[in-house]
C-alpha cells in the first residue's frame, strides 16, 4: 500500500454506498456523518450544488470529499468543509478560562480553570467528516485526505471565513458514556449524551443556550472523571488530531460543549498548507526522483487533488505523466502544489 495512487474528489451519489458505510464503521462521538442512507443522500445533493456554484453563496453550504484508491478500485476515505458553522443559528462550544483569586489576608493564591458558554467559532468555517480505512493509517492517504481540503480552500477563500475550526472527539465510550455529559450536560438537558449528539447536530438548536447555565463553570467542582476528560482526546481521533496540530491549529482554547473534545481553530491564511501552496506549471517527466507533493487542480466542480512525487523548477513542477493525467490535466497547466514534508 506504500503508492501515492490516490484521488480526492467532489463526492458523488455513486458514493453513496461506501459513505454510508463509514457512517456506520465510526466510533460513537468520532463522526459527523449520521447513519441514514436519505440523510447522507440529501447531504451528497446538497454538496454537488455548493461545488457546481449554480446558486448564490449564502454560507449554508457542505463540501463532501472521498479519497480513491485508484490501484484497489474503490473509495477508502471520506472528508468535508461546512463553509459556515451555525449558519442556520449559533454554533456553541465552551471556551477556556482561567481567574486567580487571592486572599492577602490569608495568603492563598488560588488560579482556577473555568468554562464559560460562548458563540466564538459562530461563522467559522469547519474541517468535518474525516475518516479513512484504518489500515491506510500509515500511509499518506490522511494527508490527502485532511490537507487537500486546505488547498480547495485556498483556491476558493471567498466560498469561507478567514477563520477555520475543526471538532475533535472527547473522550467516551462505545455505549455513549461521556464523564464530562454526565457530570455537567446531563444535569440540564436531562437526556443522555447520544439522543443529545443526534438532536443538537452542528450545536445551533436553541435549547443549549436556554438551558446550559451562561455563568463560569469551575472545573474544580466537577466530578473527578470530568476534569481529567476536559480536552482529552479520543484514542481513535488522533490520526487526523495530529495533522491539524501540524497546520497550526491552536487546540487549547475551545472544547466540545458535549464530551470535553478539544477543537482545534485558526486563521485559514496561517495554516501551514496554505501559507506553503505554490500555483506552479505542470511539466511532465519521464523518469523522477523528487519528493512528495500534495497538488490539486484549480477547478471548483471538477476539483480534485492528488499525492506524487515532484522536483519543483522555478515556477514549475515537473511530474509523471500519470501524475498529471490523475488531475485531469495536461503538460503546460496551471495546478496548485505543496510538499508534503513542509514548505
């Protein structure tokens, strides 16, 4: 499996079956894709119109990838962009705080880690959706599969905010048990952590902001197994956790309002894929010993991108032809191109 014979692409209904399948294969509180073959249909039709740009941008639109395996035959991965959070209402999430209280009288200092309902990340655009095949873990597929979002969002910045953020699961277990649900969301909402996930998809529906308390919450007061899963991570999240902390994505200041998930953030023109993107001239080549590039074509309905090796030239990248040919593109076009070890 050690090839770069990989093909991100818009998906299509064809994909139907391989998506619903991942929606399945998730861990609990990993995916955002729900299981239900209409609802998943209606979200691929709801993508195939944000990529064709037939309709005006109104910031409600969903970008759905999957990644090919072109030497296996079939569809291993699946990712997508939300060009904006809570654009049909707010998106919540729990901020990060910290207040020292003194007593000079006393002489204690005490600095306390508090949580405090907000609306920040309302607008940002948001990195969903992302899973691969977990025997393609090792390989570069997730790379393709997380970053060649990035370049579709350099190529086109006015379909998203300048600020970018992505969910990342928290700690709980394959029944639905979340500490961090049970020791503070359970005590509002009065319902258990999934029936909560599958009613409040995207965080915007109202009822969080009418029952969740808007005051500081200290997390010193919480049950001891909540204050260890505050910004924990879920084992099976890691993988693709561990390229946007590679972006530079600040994952400290924003966590899950549900299972204490961390969320990573930042400015889109900051992260390392984009700050690294060349628009270069496709050159083909014979034979190649150069290094591994990420590069997208600079389409918007018929975007795709791809992993090759390359030797970059001035303001050219020379590639196999195969290479170029996996872009639907020929010698002398312009592409978008990244290595894939920095800039």
């Amino acid at each position: 499996m050690n090839h770069m014979d990989y093909l991100l692409r818009p998906a299509t209904l064809d994909d139907l079956d391989a998506i619903e399948r991942f929606s399945k294969a998730s861990t609990f509180g990993i995916h955002t894709l729900k299981p239900g073959r209409v609802r998943l249909a209606e979200r691929l039709e709801r993508s195939l119109k944000a990529f064709a740009g037939t309709e005006p941008v109104s910031g409600d639109e969903i970008y759905h990838f999957v990644l090919e395996d072109l030497r296996a035959g079939r569809v291993v991965g699946t990712s997508g962009i939300v060009a904006s959070a809570g654009a049909n209402g707010r998106f919540y999430c729990y901020r990060n705080e910290f207040s020292v209280h003194t007593s000079e009288e006393l002489g204690i200092s005490n600095r306390e880690h508090t949580l405090r309902l907000c609306e920040d990340l309302s607008g940002h655009s948001l990195l969903s959706s992302f899973y691969i095949e977990p025997e393609y873990g090792a390989t570069l597929a997730p790379q393709l599969l997380s970053r060649g979002r990035l370049l579709f969002v350099r190529n086109f910045p006015h379909l998203f905010a300048e600020r970018i953020a992505a969910e990342n699961p928290g700690l709980c277990d394959e029944t639905g048990n979340s500490p961090l649900w049970n020791a503070l969301g359970h005590r509002f909402l009065k319902m258990p952590f999934p029936e909560a996930e599958q009613r409040t998809g995207g965080r915007s529906k109202s009822f969080i902001a009418e029952l969740m308390p808007r005051s500081p919450i200290y997390v010193s007061l919480l049950a001891e197994d909540a204050q260890w899963a505050m910004g924990q991570l879920h084992p099976d999240g890691e993988l693709p956790f561990s390229i946007l902390v590679a972006e530079g994505f600040d994952v400290d200041s924003y966590v899950d309002i549900f299972d204490g998930g961390p969320i990573a953030e930042a400015r889109v023109a900051m992260l390392n894929t984009v700050v690294s993107a060349l628009e270069v001239d496709l050159r083909g080549a014979a034979d190649l010993e150069g290094e591994p590039c990420l590069l997208s074509n600079m389409e918007r309905s018929g975007f795709c991108a791809t992993l090759a090796l390359g030797e970059f030239v001035e303001d050219a990248l020379q590639l196999t032809p195969s290479a170029i040919k996996r872009l639907a593109l020929t010698a002398g076009s312009r592409a978008c191109a990244v290595r894939v070890n920095g800039s």
